[in-house]
C-alpha cells in the first residue's frame, strides 16, 4: 500500500508493538494529559520525560520529530496572542504587561498542544498506513469506515500524482498568470480533479462489485496482542493516568 511517507522504517520495541495498543495508548495518554489542570507544572515534566524515552526507545531522529511539530504553529500563535487580548488581572513580565489568566491559557495551550502531537508524531512514525487500519479493524471500528479510510490511503498518493501532471501540463503550455490568476487556475484544477476522482471512484466500485464485493473488505490481520505487548504498550498511558487523578486528588 502506497502512503508510507510518515513512517519511519526502523526496528525498534517501539514498532513491533501492535497497531490497536498504540491506538489506544494514544487515546489514554492523550486524555490524561488534558485532564491534567495548566498550574500541575511537575506533571507537565514528567509527561514530557516519558515522551522523550519513548522517542528515544523508538530510535525516531529529533530532526524528524522536530520538523513534524511544525503541524502545531497555528496553535503557537493562537497561544503567543493570548496573553496580549485576554481580559482579568495583569502581571508584569520583562515589562509588558500581560493577562495572568492569559499566561496560563498559553502555557495550557503550548504544553498540551505539544504533548499531543508528539505522542501523535511516535504513532505515525512507528506504524505504518495499512497496520493503523487493521488495528482500528481490531478495535471494532464499522467496516464500511475502515473501508473509506483504506482507499482514502490508497489512493491518495494517485491524487497527488494527478495534481502534479495537472501543474506539470499547465505550466508546459506557457502558463504565466498573476497571484490572482493562480489561485483562479488552481480553483479550476481542484474541480477538474475532484470529478476525475468521483468517476475513478466510480469504476472502482463497479469493479469491486463486478468481483463479488458485498459492502465489506476481507480482514486485515487476524492476529491479535497478548497481555504482555498490551501492559508493554499502555505503560506510559497508564502512569499518566496515576499522574493526572494524582493531581486531582492531592491538587498539587
């Protein structure tokens, strides 16, 4: 299957651990992480260090992780703005004057927002396009779903190949136009595209159904995680869990 372009191909502990246990580790950990109030700096800390490990354990390159994270800029900016426009208190910071409530709204935003998407990021990077989707499969998510997302992925890089041509072409027959008249000309290749895309869809489907397709895609993977690779994958999910209710009971 093509759209392997996240994963990174190594052979690390990391990888080898099944597709569904990283799914749910992610959700887990994910869930701890916001449930954990902004002024828990200690615990920020300690999720932080346990990413780090992971990363590390799953011998990604910090540059790659790095360049990834770049995903987040938006919410960066959000957060650097915040506190400028939020209302409440003010706090003297290398002489500006900022919102209190501002300051712990960026730093809830940064730190979260960064947490998640490297845990995101050492999901990505370790398992690749079609084990994502059997685990998801192994997670009863509806078949016709995983389905959607498996062509979704299939194809994707047909698309892309197309918008390519489509550039390649256009500039080929001296096409030269302004700002304005670039963006008018990608409107218009973007269109062209999606109805060869919904036709090709089309003789797929008649294909498939030419071939004895039912409305549901033979499984797969037909192998499941044992107890140890569950426990081995959710072990840095389950200690933020202690982490955040930790927090909460003690409101430290």
């Amino acid at each position: 299957m093509s759209g392997d372009g996240l994963l990174v191909a190594v052979d690390s502990r990391v990888h080898r651990i099944p597709a569904q246990v990283k799914i749910v580790a992610l959700f887990v950990f994910v869930l701890a992480v916001v449930s954990t109030p902004a002024s828990a700096f200690w615990a920020f800390g300690l999720y932080a260090a346990m990413l780090v490990a992971a990363v590390v354990v799953a011998k990604l390159p910090a540059l790659v992780v790095s360049r990834r994270l770049t995903v987040e800029t938006p919410f960066i900016v959000f957060a650097l703005l915040l506190p400028f426009v939020a209302t409440g208190p003010r706090v003297d910071v290398l002489g500006l004057e900022l919102s209190q409530s501002g300051v712990l709204g960026a730093w809830n935003v940064l730190a979260k927002g960064t947490l998640g998407v490297i845990a995101a990021i050492l999901l990505s990077a370790t398992t690749g396009p079609r084990d994502l989707l059997s685990g998801l499969e192994r997670l009863r998510l509806p078949s016709t779903l995983v389905a959607i997302l498996s062509f979704m992925v299939r194809y994707m890089s047909v698309v892309s190949d197309d918008l390519h041509r489509m550039r390649i072409a256009r500039e080929s027959r001296g096409y030269n136009g302004g700002r304005a008249g670039h963006l008018k000309a990608v409107a218009g290749g973007v269109g062209a595209l999606f109805v060869r895309s919904f036709e090709r869809g089309e003789r797929v489907h008649l294909a498939m159904r030419s071939r004895g397709y039912t409305g549901r895609m033979p499984l797969l993977s037909a192998s499941g995680a044992t107890s140890a690779q569950w426990l081995q994958g959710l072990a840095i999910s389950l200690t933020a869990v202690v982490i955040a209710v930790t927090v909460r009971v003690i409101g430290l």
